[in-house]
C-alpha cells in the first residue's frame, strides 16, 4: 500500500508498526488524549527501538452505558 497520498502516509513508517488501542469511556479532553497518546508513543518507541512516527493509538471512545464493572452498568444502572 504505497500510494503518496497523504491518507496512506501512515502505512510507510516501519514494518514495526504498533498499533495500540485505548478503549476507555466517553468524556476525556483533546489535552488529555494528547498528553496520553505522547507519554506512550514515547514509551513504545524507546522500548522497541522505533521512530515514534511508527507508533499509532487509536482511542474508542465508548458510551458509559456500554460498559460494566462488577457486574454494574458504570452509567448506574444495572445490567
């Protein structure tokens, strides 16, 4: 997939490419996904060696009434 498009730019980085999936409920700030996404892009990217342009998060988002915890919607209701 090697197009120069810049849709496709992300693909080119390295055959290493992590991809980390941060699935939390709904409500974080645009500041704290990025304080976030840097403290462990620079994790990965020390750990494994990589440019950290290798590291990709993506963040799912999930309504509080889709999640769970001890057997309890965290929403309040129960499940």
């Amino acid at each position: 997939m090697v197009r120069n498009q810049n849709k496709f730019k992300i693909f080119h980085h390295s055959s290493y490419m992590p991809i980390i999936t941060i699935q939390m409920s709904e409500g974080r700030t645009i500041e704290q996904k990025k304080t976030v996404a840097s403290a462990i892009t620079q994790t990965v990217a020390n750990t494994f060696s990589i440019d950290p342009a290798a590291v990709i998060i993506l963040f799912q988002e999930l309504p509080r009434e889709c999640i769970a915890k001890g057997g309890e919607l965290v929403s309040g209701g129960k499940q």
